[in-house]
C-alpha cells in the first residue's frame, strides 16, 4: 500500500485504517468524517482543519525535552520559550498556544508594532514577552508602556541606534525600564532554504566591536543592569546540527566574556528558532540530521561546558521556535473538481466506418496488448502516434481521427504501465510524464501554500480516503486561479500517486499536511480568493467536534478589503440588470436574488455535490 510517507513526515499524527486516514488522537476520528460533517453545512470550498492537541503536543515535547537534558546534565539554569508571532498570529493559533503553554509560562515573540500589541493583549501572566526586528521610537516606548503594566519583556537591539533611543526613551519618560538584549552577529552560518539570519553579512545584529560600544554605552547611562540577554538565531528550519554548535559555542564563549567584563545582570542566551520540521514523502529525501532531543541535549552541555570553563554561572536559556510548534497542527482539505484526462475516456472513442491506417493499427495493439506483448505494442504505438500527429499537420486526417488517435495512445500507455513492470526505469518515468493525470483542486496554491510558490518548499500531499485502491496515476496538482505557476507538477524523483476517480460518481479529497507555519500570513489573495473556511476540531473521548468557524470572506467583502465600495458595485450591477427589456418582473426579481446569493457567498467553486 501507498503509505505517502506517513511514516516519515506524520510523527504518528495521522494513521491510515481501512481506507480513510484518521487522526491518531483519541477517538481517533477519520478525515473523511470531519471533512463531511463540515460539509453537510453546505460548506464547498477548501477547508483548513486546526488541531489544538498538536499544538500541546509540540510545546510539550520542546519543554520535556529540555528539562529532560537540564537533568541529565546537572545544569544550573533555567529552560524558557516564547512563540514567535509572525510564524502563525490567527487567534485561534495564538488562543491555543496560550491556553496549551499555561502550565509552562510560554511566552510570546513580537517583530512588529501590532505584533507587540497582539503580545501585551494576549500573554499571559508570568510569561515572558521578547521583541525583535528594527524598530522605532514609538515601538520602543510601546515595550516600555508593556514593562509599566507589569509585563516580563525583554528588547532585544539589533543596532547601536535602537540602543541610543532606548536610553533616550529611559531619559525622557517616568516609564519603568523594559529589560535589554543584544543580538550578536556570529560568523557561524545556519544551512538551509533559509539560512540568512546570521554570518557576517547578516541583516541583524552587533558585531564584536559594537557589542563592546553598547555595554559602554550601558554603562555611562545606568543601565547596565537592564542588560539581560543575548540573542542569535541562525535561520528557519535548520537542517543541519553541525552549524548550531558553532553558533552555540560562538554566543557562549561572548556571553562568558561578557560576564567577565562586569555584565552582571546577563542571565540568558537566547538561541532564537529554526527547529525544523519534515516536510518530504519520499524515503530518499534528505532530512534535518537531529531529534528534539538531541538538539536540546546539545545545547544544555555546550553552553553548561563553556561556562564552567570560563567559570561563569549557567545562563537561562530562551528559544523562538515557531515552525516546530505549529506547523504540524493544521490540514488543508480540497476537493478534487476534475481529473483532465478523462476527456480520454475509452467510451469516448469514435471510430469511422473507415479509418487512416494507423488508427486501425492503433486500435489493433489496443484490443490485443497483453503482459507479453505489451512493451513492443507500446513502442509502436509511440511511434504511430507522431505520424498521425504530422499527418493531421499537414492536413491528411480530420479532427475526430487525431480525437481516437489521442484516445488510443492513452489507453494503450495507460494499460502497458498496468501489465507490467519491466519497463525501463528512465523510460518510465518519461511515460509517467507524459500520461500524468491533472488533478484541478478547488484552492489557491497562492493563498494556502505560498512557500510552495514562492520557494518550491513541499508540503505531504495525500488523499484522505481510498486507501483500499491502489493509487495508479502519476499526478500533478492544478489550482483554480488562471495562472499557470499554481500548479504542482509531478515530479517523477518525487512521485505523486493519486487515485483514478470518477469525480461524477465519486467524492475524492485531498489533504495537505504541516501548512501550520508561516503559510497563511504569506498567503496571497491572488484572483481575490481569500483564506479558505476554517475550523477547530476538538477531540475527545468519543467523539469530535467542530468549533470557531472562520468564514472565507465573501466576493463582495473581499472587493471592500481592496478598497471598492461594494454597494456601489451591487447597486451598479442591479440597475444594470432592472433596466435590461427581455424578462418579466419576476425573472428580474428571481436573478437579482440569485445575483445577492452569489454575492455573499465566497469565491471558491461550489461544482462538487
Ligand atoms: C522567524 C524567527 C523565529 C522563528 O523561526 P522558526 O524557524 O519558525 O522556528 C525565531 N526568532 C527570530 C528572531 C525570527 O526572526
């Protein structure tokens, strides 16, 4: 059975029982049934499904794994982390991050002035708050106004400027001081897609020299013991653990030096975020080299190990992983619209009383291919096929015979690869190529998988049903903006099999895994199809249930959100339509409600029953 790699990317998230894949939490409830209970509301579209037990599970995990390693290493400080608001700032996601990180004090990052707000409104009690990115004076008092209303917040400055309007900020205001970071600039660079946080070209953070300038320039305004972290952070998903021990061993030997020099308040290295997550499907892929465990186990005796040679008192340690904790909690569900090749459906066919040869040879090896025969009939068909294709150039056949002649060749592909498996290995994949079926997804690549636009990251991709059957069909994946990059094309290194479904007859649902992380901020209304439906889905004992619906926004509000005047627009369209001569009263009255209907529902196609 094709298992789509469920075993290397799922982390036993997601089973496959009998033909449906089930959520392994439990009552364990299958995706089909979510999906259609969801459905049954007269839902039509994609729909983003959000488990907050996979959020817990994550945050759980980074925190027993480093305590786990403070044990085992006898390690004098203490583990914190705060979540990254720009990976996902959805209130459901910042909602569940909260709620399932109480018992822990997990905080919150901000890079931004609204993400600092989102910060201060949200955070809980006794749970830290770091700040990030460039910033100004107004986003500087901001964190002063968070420390005054009794939040626990650190600055963490990535220029001798921010550091400047600080003490400017102190200077002038009654506030209470908000505690202050470095962010070092480490020669050590991360690996990876996006490894270009850190190196000495970085786009963030203080050189050695200015590290000393900025303690200096602490010290003669009296601020010094405000001045409690150092932060670095190496890049998103990192795949390697070899660069992480160079940034660790670079950032503790500067912290131990600092503390030599008279920092006394420094408490904490901040390692920033970049845990990675597995994305791939396939066995050959290449895959981040380290567990949870092992990174953390890494960096409690790296930094415990140079601090004690330095003689140094063990720092608090802070990470910022966001992807690591909220990638894996939410799926996005598409119905399949269309699978183009049917158009070469065999009861398609149309053979004349009397045909151009080839197509009565073509549908000689068709009736009679069989497992012995079947690669020679294959070849010949091949080359039968760019005859007809030239002769129908040249103006020799007619349209209906290049019709059969497609259908044939198809059938005869599509049955060769079914009778047998000695085809050559290069020669299939050219033939999967050629035959791959186009399955249209009623989504946005552009709005729900932006990183696979913009960055060819892959994401598990698997229908959530149909597991009885073998999939046969070398697939690759349209979406239904009119635009020719949202498509997943089959890449026959990376093989995506998919089911032959009579969508007609049948429903066939694909989902797409670990979109959790940084998608739906990137996501881009591109052909103005918004966010898709979302739900939480709360499992229990013995049963689930769907709560917080976030509706797509409607054609009418999405033309709002760009700045038309949607009454304009409908009152326009409206006049319009009153004015046209041709229908009565009531035919007008009925299409202008259809027209509204339409309106307010949203954009994604409502084609499937
Ligand atoms: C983006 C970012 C993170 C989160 O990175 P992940 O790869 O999602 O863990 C953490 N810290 C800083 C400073 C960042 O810019």
């Amino acid at each position: 059975m094709n298992t789509y790699g469920l075993d290397i990317w799922s982390d036993n998230n997601f089973i496959i029982e009998k033909d449906e894949v089930l959520v392994n939490y439990k009552s364990k409830p299958s995706l089909l049934n979510i999906t259609k209970k969801i459905r049954s509301l007269d839902v039509r579209g994609p729909i983003v499904l959000r488990f907050p037990h996979l959020i817990k599970k994550q945050i759980t995990s980074l925190y027993n794994s480093f305590n786990y390693s403070i044990e085992e290493n006898n390690y004098r400080g203490d583990f914190k982390a705060v979540f990254p608001l720009k990976v996902n700032q959805l209130p459901f996601v910042v909602e569940a991050v909260s709620n399932e990180g109480r018992d822990f004090s997990y905080g919150l990052e901000a890079g931004s002035k609204a993400e600092l707000i989102l910060a201060m409104g949200k955070s809980l009690a006794n749970s830290p708050i770091t700040v990030n990115g460039f910033k100004d004076k107004e986003m500087i008092t901001l964190a002063f106004i968070a420390k005054q209303s009794g939040h626990d917040i650190t600055i963490t400055i990535e220029g001798l400027g921010e550091l400047k309007t600080i003490i400017q900020v102190a200077q002038e205001s009654n506030l209470k001081i908000p505690s202050i970071g470095l962010r070092v600039r480490l020669h050590s660079t991360g690996s990876g897609t996006w490894a270009k946080s850190s190196g000495m070209d970085a786009k963030f953070g203080l050189t050695a020299t200015e590290i000393l300038e900025a303690t200096k320039l602490l010290r003669s305004a009296k601020l010094l013991d405000k001045f409690t972290m150092i932060h670095f952070h190496i890049g998103s998903q990192m795949e390697d653990i070899a660069p992480i021990k160079r940034a660790l061993r670079e950032a503790g030997n500067i912290y131990a030096e600092l503390k030599v020099l008279g920092a006394q308040s420094l408490n904490s290295i901040n390692i920033g975020g970049g845990l990675a997550v597995t994305y791939a499907q396939h066995s050959d892929a290449k895959l981040h080299n380290y567990s949870i465990q092992e990174f953390s186990s890494c960096v409690i005796f790296l930094l415990g190990e140079i601090m004690d040679a330095k003689g140094v008192k063990h720092p608090n340690i802070f990470t910022e992983s966001g992807r690591f904790v909220v990638a894996s909690h939410s799926v996005l569900i598409t119905p399949v619209l269309e699978l183009f090749t049917q158009d070469y459906h065999e009861n398609l066919l149309n053979l004349q009383e009397k045909n151009p040869p080839l197509i009565d040879e073509l549908n000689e090896l068709y009736t009679h291919i069989k497992p012995d025969n079947c690669i020679e009939y294959l070849h010949d068909a091949l080359d039968h096929i760019e005859s007809l294709l030239t002769l129908f150039d040249l103006g020799y056949i007619n349209l209906q015979d290049r019709s059969n002649a497609e259908i044939l060749v198809h059938n005869i592909i599509k049955k060769s690869l079914s009778l047998t498996s000695k085809i050559n290995a290069s020669e299939l994949k050219q033939l999967q190529v050629n035959l791959q079926e186009r399955y249209l997804i009623n989504a946005s690549i552009f709005q729900s998988l932006p990183d696979y636009w913009g960055l060819k990251q892959h994401f598990p991709i698997m229908p959530i049903h149909h597991h009885t059957k073998k999939a046969m069909r070398a697939a690759s994946i349209w979406d239904i903006t009119c635009d020719s990059d949202g498509e997943i094309g089959f890449d026959p290194d990376k093989p995506l099999y998919l089911h032959d479904i009579d969508i007609t007859k049948e429903d066939y649902f694909l989902g797409f895994f670990n979109v959790g992380a940084y998608q739906e901020a990137l996501g881009m209304s591109h052909n103005l199809f918004t966010h898709p439906n979302e739900y939480t889905i709360k499992i229990n004992d013995n049963s689930f249930e769907v709560l917080n619906e976030v509706e797509s926004k409607s054609t009418l509000n999405i033309l709002n959100s760009i700045g038309y005047d949607s009454n304009e627009l409908l009152s326009k369209l409206k006049t319009d339509l009153q004015k046209s001569s041709f229908i009565t009263e009531k035919g007008k009255s009925d299409t202008l409600l259809k027209l509204e209907i339409i309106l307010t529902q949203n954009g994604y196609l409502r084609t499937t029953s």
